[in-house]
C-alpha cells in the first residue's frame, strides 16, 4: 500500500508539472486555477491521508 501512495503522489507531482509548463497558466485565471487545483490535491492528501483500509483476513469472502 506505501508504495501505490508513492505512485500516486509522483502522478500528481507530474500532472501539475504539466500544468504549471503549459502556456494557458501563464494568464490570471490560468494561474489561480492551477492554486486551486493544488488546494485541493493538498487538503485531500491532509484530511483524508491517514485513514486506512482495514485488511480482510484470509480466507474470508
């Protein structure tokens, strides 16, 4: 499970990378909405980051 935490934060790290390169977010608008776009990534990660799935155990349906 660690490790899909890692790919999903490199993801994410690659898709604003994008954003931030493409030639629409140099405008205003194009600006605040890659800030808000990272907001939201960022409060996602801090409020809902620590939960966890409870493991099933074997032999279970």
């Amino acid at each position: 499970m660690r490790a899909f935490s890692r790919v999903t934060l490199f993801g994410l790290l690659i898709v604003l990378i994008g954003l931030a390169e493409s030639t629409y977010s140099h405008s205003a608008s194009g600006v605040v909405q890659l800030f808000l776009f990272s907001l939201f990534v960022s409060l996602g990660f801090l409020l809902f980051g620590a939960q966890r799935f409870e493991a099933k155990p074997p032999g279970t349906p």
